[in-house]
C-alpha cells in the first residue's frame, strides 16, 4: 500500500502518517519525490484499515499495490531509480553504461592489460570473476581471493569500477571490500539468504535473471534486496532456456521494455551469456541498445582461444573497439549517449570547477 502525500504537507504530518503506520503493527518507509512525499506501508496482511490513513492531516490518496512485488513496481515509485558508482558511471539515466572484461580473472598480466584497453575505448566498469560457478566441478572454478585483489588492482590503476560475483552469503562480506558492484548471478537468483546478505551490504546489487526464470520472478528476487533497505539494484538480462541449440541461450530482449513499464529499476543486457557464440555478441548488443537497454555486459578477453572459461563468447579488443563505436549510434539515433570515459568525466569536471572559480 502506498500513502501519497499532498505538496503541501508538513514534516510533522509525514511522520505522523509513519507512526500510525508503526501503531497498527506496520513498517513505514518515506519516498521523497521531486514534488511530493509518498510513504509505502511494508507487510501488508490485506487487513489494513485504509480509512484511518485517509482521515489524516496531508494524506492525498491512499493506493492499493496490487502486485506480488511492491518496492520495485512503478506503483511504489514512479521516478527511474539510477545508481550512482564512486568512479562517476550512471545507471539507469539516459546514459549507456558498459561493462566490459573476461569471464574469470585468470592472471596478473590478463586482468591488467585487459582493464587497460577496455578503458581506452571506452567502458567505465570492469566485469571479472573472481569465484566461478561452474557446471562441471573439474572445471576452472576462479583464483579466489587473488582474484579479487587483481581486480582491486586494476581499478586503481584504470579507475574503472568493478563488478564481480558473490556466490554465497558468507561471501558477500569479502566481494564487499573489493568491488563496486556485487553480482548476483543466474543460478543464484533465488538464493533469498543470498539475496538479503546482499542487501544488507548496502552495495550495489547486479541482479541477473535465472536461466528459466519469469520476469514476475525476477522482480520479486529484487524485492529481497529491496526490502533489506537497498535500493541500489541493477537488474541484468542474460538469456534463458530454449530448445534451440544455435545459440546457448535465448536472449529475451522484451524483457527490457517490460521490465521499465513494471518496474523503475535499471536494466542491462548481456549478450555474451545471451547468445555464447562471439558472432552473435555484436548485434545482440546492438538490438539491446536499440531496445532501450540502460547499460550492456560484455565478455572480452585479450587472447579469447587461450581463456580458461566462455572462450568462445568472449569478444576480441578490436571487435570491442569496433562494438564501443556501433552503440555509440545507436544511442545517439534514440536521444540517448553512452556514460562518458574516465578520461572524457575527468575533463567534464575540472571544465566544470573551472567555471564556477572564474
């Protein structure tokens, strides 16, 4: 349930609203809005009285949510949430973030030289794994902690951000202090205990859609962090189950425009994960782009036929080069540009200290 409250209300009828809210046995969590306040009533039993909410001093309207999610659905906050990173990089506005970098972090050199090049064309946030989950369990299951110090490592030197994965709760606390993003990935989309260490991080959370999960599903995954009082939620589409086999899975590039008329959360694509197949990564990227996609993922490596996982998904530098120029069109054909390079953000700010000390 939701309490809209006029223009005109005062503080102290905004907390009244909350602690009657808390008096009927409730929890009330303010929405400030750029022109009015809303407060959303959590735990909804469907016995509320909505008459008492009503009768009180600067209470506009009272409105029913009728969905199974609350926090994430329009009806709770109409506005686009963005997510802000310490390096600058938006998600969510109407600008395009990328990121960029190889499936697992396999090296010192690897991540560096990567990191390096991925910056010079222009992404903004490195993608790394450091933990790995893996279908086989002979498989390469990621270097751990040195990969986590690695991708530290390259931040510092590149200022890029860095996303990478957390695969239990008890390992949230650890990506924690060497990322910029924690990733949530398909298999563990519904892990709730998972999903609420996470948001009582207080990190950013990249929420990737489960392999044969709805979309209904997904946003209620997202409600978990939500309710921990995280709002900082980046939803990703990276494919699910189909019976073709060209492709390792079916991108669903609906679920973009679905996902922003239910819901005011950020979504990105990931078409290296969507396809698995190198020459599908490009003009998946590019369809997302053009579908309306808040940011794209994209597995690159320097040396794709030597990677210890997802090989041949994984772009080659120039292709990404060649990829960075493509949605720059794109974006700009749909009144949209990319978020600006490290090096373009730096000069917008000292152009914009400049000015305001003249």
């Amino acid at each position: 349930m939701l309490i809209v409250m006029k223009h005109s209300a005062r503080e102290d009828e905004i907390r009244r609203v909350v602690e009657t809210i808390q008096d009927m046995g409730y929890e009330a969590r303010p929405i400030p809005g750029r022109q009015r306040t809303a407060i959303g009533l959590i735990g909804n039993d469907g016995n509320v009285d909505a008459d008492r909410l009503e009768g009180l001093p600067g209470v506009l309207q009272v409105i029913p949510v009728t969905r199974p999610y609350k926090q994430v659905s329009r009806e709770w906050k109409d506005e686009p949430t963005l997510v802000t990173l310490q390096n600058g990089t938006r998600i969510g506005g109407n600008e395009i973030a990328v990121m960029a970098g190889p499936c697992s972090v396999e090296s010192e050199p690897q991540i560096l030289e990567i990191a390096h090049r991925l910056k010079e064309a222009g992404a903004t946030v490195l993608r790394g794994g450091a933990f790995k989950p893996r279908t086989s369990p002979y498989a390469f299951q990621g270097l751990g902690v040195r990969g986590l110090e690695l991708l530290a490592r390259a931040r510092e030197e590149t200022g890029m951000a860095v996303v990478t994965e957390a695969l239990d709760p008890e390992g949230v606390e650890l990506v924690a202090q060497h990322a910029d993003i924690i990733q949530i990935g398909a298999r563990n989309m519904q892990n709730y205990s998972l999903l609420r260490r996470a948001g009582a991080s207080g990190k950013p959370i990249l929420l990737k859609r489960g392999m044969a999960a709805k979309i209904e599903e997904l946003l209620l995954s997202a409600e978990y962090i939500l309710a921990e009082g995280n709002g900082q939620v980046i939803l990703c589409e990276r494919g699910v189950r189909s019976f073709d086999n060209h492709t390792r899975n079916l991108l669903d590039l609906t679920a973009i425009p679905v996902v922003h008329a239910l819901s005011h959360l950020p979504i990105i694509a990931d078409p290296s994960h969507g396809t698995g197949v190198r020459a599908k990564v490009t003009p998946m990227a590019r369809a997302a782009v053009a579908a309306g996609a808040d940011g794209i993922m994209v597995e690159v490596h320097p040396n794709p036929n030597h990677a210890l996982s997802d090989g041949a998904q994984s772009l080659y530098p120039e292709q990404f080069e060649d990829l960075m120029k493509q949605i720059a069109v794109i974006a700009m054909a749909i009144g949209r540009g990319l978020v600006p390079s490290l090096a373009e953000g730096k000069a917008r700010g000292r152009g914009s200290r400049d000015r305001a000390l003249s």
